[in-house]
C-alpha cells in the first residue's frame, strides 16, 4: 500500500494544515510548497495520473460488458480498493454532486468497499460490483465523457487570502467558479481547512443530501488519497450552489438561532469539553431530541455542550433519536408507493433513514472538522432530526417492536434467532424482524454474526439506492455507541431489510456467476 493512500499518510497529510493555512496560497507557490497534484489539476483538463485508464473504461465500457471485464481485472490481480478508487473519480468528474441518482451512487461506494471487508472469501467484491454497476449504468445515461460536470479549473484569477467568508458569499452568490478558486486554494494548503471552510455553507440548509454528501466525499480520500480531496469536495460545493436558487428565508432564520445559540453558550472560541456522559444522560437528551421541538433539540444540544460534555456524547444521543425515528415510521403512504417502495416500506428515502445517515454524517462532521464547526454540526444535528420527525407522514404511537411481536417469540438460542430473522426478512415482516432482533441484542448474544445475516440482503438486494449507505451508518453508529442502548440501531437496520426484500439488485446475478458463487 503506497504512501498516500494509507491511513498513517492520510493523517499526516492532513495534519500539515496550520502552517500551511497561514501561509497562503501565492506564498505556497513562491515556496514551492504547493502540492504539484493541485497546480495540475488548476492547469490541465481534469485528468487522474495512473488511475485515468480505469477511470475512462469505468465512463465508456457498456454496461453488458461490464461485469465480466471487471471481474477479469480482479482476477489479474486489481486490487478492490483501486477500483472503488477510480469509480469514484469516474462519478466525482461526470456528475459533480448534481445528479440525484449520482451522488446517491457516489455516497454508497465507500459503504460498499467497507463491506467487501466483512464479506465470506471469494464474495469480497459482489457489494463493490454492485454499486459499480450501478454507477456506470447512470454515467452513461447521462452523457458519459461528452457530459462530465467537472473540469479542470482555470488558474486565471488567484486566490491570494484564505477567507472561508468569502467561500460561503460566492456560494450564496450561486457563482460556482469564484467559489471552486477559493475552496482550491483552500485545499492547496491543507485539504482539512478546506472542509472546515466548505461546512458554514453545507450549515445553511439542513437537509440529508446536502449533510451527507461533505462526510462521504472527505471520507473517501482514504480510498482515493488526499491529492483527490478537491475533486471530491467540489462536488458539495457544487450541491450547495445549485440549492441556492431555490433560498428560502427561514434559512436566514435557522443562521440566526445557530448565532444565537453559540453567544448565549458562549461556545465561540471555545475547545470542545471532555466531560464523560453517564448512559442516563445520553438517553434522556437522546429523547429529548426525539420528542422536542427543533428549537428545544438545537437548545438542549447547545446547553449541554456549554457544561462540557464530550462532543461524542451528544453525537450518540442525536444517531439515538434518529435510530428510533425508524421503529416509529407508519411506512410510505399509497399516494407515494412505486415500484420499488410499496406502500408500508420504510426503506430508501423514507425519513428514518434519511434522519439517521444524516445524524451520522453530522457526528462524523463533528469529529473531523475544528472550532465553531464542531459545536454548530452537533447543535445543528440535534436542530434537524427533531425537525425530520414533523414531516408530513404517519408515526406509530409507539416504537417497534410491539409487545405482540415480542411475546410470539419463544426461541433464545443464536442459531434459532437468525433462522427466525431470516424467515422474517424474507416474507417483509418488519415487526417480526425488529422482534428477533432485539431478543438476540438482550441475550448479549455476539452482534458480528447479526451482522453477517443482515450485511447478505444489503448486497442482494436493490435498497433503492441506500441500502449500501444505511447498512454501513447503522455499523458505525452501533461500534460508536455505548453497549447499553446499541442495539437500537440494529434493531433498526432488521426493520429496514425485511421492508427491501424482494426487489434484487440489478447485475447481482451475473455477478454472483462471474465470480462463481452459488
């Protein structure tokens, strides 16, 4: 494994920021200290070294043909994460973060290698594969090379001083280019301020797509290496711009409870707190998040960040509320079923799992980012999944599972429970699903086989273009929980898919042949 693309270079890589923040881009360059990959990318049409083949055959191979060439690749001796790698890239250049079923795709590439990883040997690839085909499915439907989004940029008007203001003005200017030179020079320095300065504006207008999208693209440079981090991170930057169009005023109206909320804490140049949280105090502000107001939500957030909780505490009790958010949802109503979402599911873009892959990015933002972003993500994070819950639809009264569900089922060993999940999953039944599930986490039964039974439909099936994302927020968010109230994420993921099956992913049968699984 090569330098850049390891997690001790990736680490080193970003922690160069500070002096090279404070330097600025036109003294980096008369330093010659600016990383050659970005003066390349600003001075050429945009082009990815060693990995431009694979990208260009992952844009123009037709899809028929696919599979089989990949897996040939694969067999030779590819490595998965190259080809994830170049996917990417392939995605990042033809869409630039404004096609829907793109930037869908793009967020799932990550989730899918990270499952390859938890797959049985010889069936490493079939999630990666799945997506893949996927992913050239749309660059082809969209244009491929005669449609990318994405070019090199003009190097025609430097950026000589590091102001995120001006970042967030050009992106509320809706001027995209302005707003690519200044995030460039940003990254030139240090691909973390970049971040740091992209997030005000990704803050603007809470929504899944625009939360997730910043998390999923800088979570990528450990597959694709940090002299990608522009590529990946115009694509939020783009999301934002074309949002803009449609600025609402209570958009300027959540800005200023944001303000409000940091002065009265007086949390502006403040170091987040190391104050350990009892589990009692994560779970009452977790259901403080899940039955508040948005305004209350955002409040209880800010206070207890002021009394110097750590910040991973307040992102388990956000992931919390979400989670349960799942075990509420009545399911889609008729008026919005289609082929692939019957009414009562709760899979693809239904608001516990937007609200949950949302709180997850904002707790990951949270960790990644520094200063004010770090309180404004958990403030905001809070803000907007107890406002998901008031969107139009219908919640239970109460969280599944019920105690019907739970009093039907008499078995208690580990064997037996995934027999009966399995049975429940694949005849949709959610209540059921949800039922075995959390026996299984109360008998302190091991939570790694759970994994395995759920991670198979995950690939297998289609998900509606989440299935790969959810799948891997739920593992975060479970391995990132404290072991008393975990489980209510898995609880959560069992609900999801019994509510997929049935609709399998396109390509996964040929897939399965390629690589000659039964």
């Amino acid at each position: 494994m090569s330098r850049s693309h390891s997690r001790r270079g990736f680490l080193a890589d970003v922690g160069r920021g500070t002096l090279l923040a404070t330097l600025g881009p036109a003294m980096l360059s008369d330093l010659g200290l600016a990383p050659k990959s970005f003066a390349e990318e600003l001075d050429s049409p945009l082009q990815f070294g060693d990995l431009e083949p694979l990208v260009c055959a992952l844009q123009e191979t037709p899809v028929e043909q696919l599979q089989s060439s990949l897996v040939k690749k694969l067999q030779a001796g590819l490595p998965l994460k190259t080809l994830v790698a170049a996917a990417a890239l392939a995605n990042a250049r033809t869409f630039g973060g404004e096609d829907y079923i793109g930037f869908h795709t793009f967020m799932a590439l990550g989730p899918a290698f990270k499952m390859s990883a938890l797959m049985p040997a010889g069936s490493e690839a079939l999630p990666v594969l799945k997506v893949l085909y996927r992913n050239s499915s749309r660059i082809q439907e969209f244009g491929g090379r005669e449609s990318e989004v994405l070019h090199g940029l003009s190097a025609s008007s430097p950026v000589n001083e590091l102001n995120p203001m001006a970042l967030h003005d050009a992106i509320k200017a809706k001027d995209a280019n302005h707003a690519e030179q200044i995030l460039s020079a940003f990254v030139s320095a240090d691909p973390r301020s970049a971040l740091d300065a992209l997030i005000p504006a990704v803050q603007d207008n809470p929504e899944v797509h625009r939360t997730v999208l910043p998390y999923r693209a800088w979570d990528m440079q450990e597959i694709v290496g940090t002299q990608h981090a522009l590529t990946l991170l115009r694509q939020s930057l783009r999301y934002c711009v074309r949002a803009e169009p449609a600025r609402r005023a209570e958009w300027d109206e959540h800005g200023k409870m944001l303000v409000s909320l940091l002065d009265e804490c007086h949390l502006n140049g403040k170091e987040p707190g190391t104050k350990k949280a009892e589990d009692a105090f994560v779970q009452h502000l977790s259901q403080t998040f899940a039955t508040g107001t948005p305004s209350d939500a955002a409040q209880a957030a800010a206070t207890a960040l002021a009394e110097g909780y750590e910040s991973a505490a307040i992102g388990e009790a956000i992931s919390l509320a979400a989670s349960l958010l799942v075990l509420r949802d009545g399911g889609r109503l008729p008026q919005w079923e289609d082929r692939l979402k019957p009414a009562g599911t709760v899979h693809g873009d239904s608001v516990g799992v937007h609200a949950s892959d949302a709180a997850n990015a904002w707790r990951n933002l949270a960790r990644v980012s520094s200063g004010r972003n770090v309180f404004a993500c958990l403030i905001i994070g809070a803000w907007q999944v107890a406002r998901d819950r008031s969107y139009p639809g219908n919640l239970l009264a109460e969280a599944l599972p019920s105690k019907h569900h739970l009093d039907r089922l008499s078995v208690t060993d580990a064997d037996g429970l995934l027999l009966k999940l399995d049975e429940a999953v694949q005849n949709n039944l959610q209540g059921h699903a949800t039922a075995v599930v959390q026996r299984y986490g109360s008998l302190g039964l091991p939570a790694d086989r759970l994994f395995s039974t759920l991670l198979k439909y995950a690939v297998s099936e289609d998900g509606a273009l989440h299935a790969e994302k959810y799948f891997h927020t739920v593992w975060d968010d479970f391995h990132s929980t404290r072991e008393s109230v975990r489980w209510q994420h898995l609880v959560s993921l069992s609900r999801v898919t019994a509510s997929e099956y049935g609709k399998p992913a396109a390509g996964q049968e040929e897939a399965r042949s390629l690589l000659g699984l039964s």
